[in-house]
C-alpha cells in the first residue's frame, strides 16, 4: 500500500500539472491546495518505507501470535530509558510466566496507538487492543497489530523493540536467549 499510495500522490501531481497547462488559469486555483500538498504527501509517503520493508523482514522470519489482555500503556517506565514511548509487556519465549516491557519505534503512524493506550482513554477505544496479534521475539523486534473487524488479518501494523539490554547492562541471554534465537532475531534486522 505504502507503494500504491506514493504512485498516487505523486503521479496526481504530474497528471494535474500535465492537465493545468492546457485548461484556463482558473483550474490552476481550484487545485492549487493539492499542488501545495501533493509534494509534502509524496515525500512523507516516502517516509514509511524504511518501517514497511522492516516489517516485512520481521514477517518473514517470525510466525503471527494472538494475544489477549496484554498489559499496556504511555506511562513511565523506569527500565526502558525512552520514556515518551508507549510499552507493552509480551511473555518471554520459553517463559511464558515472565513478562518483558517492549516500546514503540518512532514514526508517524503512531497516534492511533497512543489515543487507544492513554490512562484515560475510553473503554471502546481500550477493547480495540485488547486482542493484538505479535510476530516477533519480545528479547530483540516485533511487529504488533490489532486484527480486522472480522478478526481474519492483522492491520495496524508497528514495530516494536527491546530497549533495555544497552542500558541496563542485562544480555539477551539472562533473558534465555540462546544461539539459535540471536541468529533468528539477526534475520529479522537486530543485533
């Protein structure tokens, strides 16, 4: 989609631009407002690459997961140093009884996600991410999404990653990481 969306931004520009050369002046008013956001919508379009083709490597290496009441939320956290992010807490694999808190890359899709994960956030928009599906391993990235209304595929779709191991002295292994793991999670474009 990502794809889809920059050949439209972009090519409505030209084929507008294309047709306002040979209309009256005045057609060139009534569309000036795209003339003006055309080009930033393109370039920002542009933008969503890098985190699209992240995904997809994710994807490629990690099976989806279904995941029901998952603790979440925009708060403070005290063992992951970029506080301004949202957190969820996903069991450990092989430790489904430990909890480990991953956060939210930067990026410009991340409003929907925080309105539904603030403290005072509406019930309704709350149960929108009581169910989540997860791809990923909770130690190194993942991909985290909430399923279609029908509940057959994931939309939504973020990276998520481990902050803590750099700034907190732990090693993925005191997480029972093991060699197999790091090299799956070097696949997904970690480590």
């Amino acid at each position: 989609m990502n794809v889809v969306g920059f050949i439209g931004w972009a090519g409505g520009w030209v084929a507008l631009l294309g047709v306002s050369l040979y209309l009256d002046d005045w057609v060139v008013w009534v569309f000036l407002p795209y003339f003006l956001y055309g080009p930033y919508r393109a370039l920002t379009q542009l933008q969503y690459f890098p985190a699209a083709l992240w995904i997809l490597r994710i994807l490629r290496t990690y099976p989806w997961q279904v995941l029901h009441g998952v603790p979440c939320g925009l708060s403070d956290r005290p063992e992951v140093p970029s506080r301004h992010y949202g957190w969820f807490e996903l069991p450990i694999p092989g430790r489904p009884d430990q909890l480990l808190p991953v956060v939210f890359t930067r990026h410009l899709r991340l409003e929907w996600w925080s309105r539904r994960m603030a403290p005072r956030a509406k019930p309704c928009l709350k149960a929108q991410i009581e169910e989540i599906w997860f791809a990923g391993d909770v130690r190194f990235v993942g991909v985290i999404a909430v399923p279609t209304r029908k509940g057959l595929a994931p939309r939504r779709l973020h990276v998520i990653e481990q902050r803590m191991d750099a700034q907190s002295g732990r090693r993925f292994i005191d997480w029972g990481a093991g060699p197999d793991d790091i090299e799956r999670g070097q696949q997904a474009g970690v480590c």
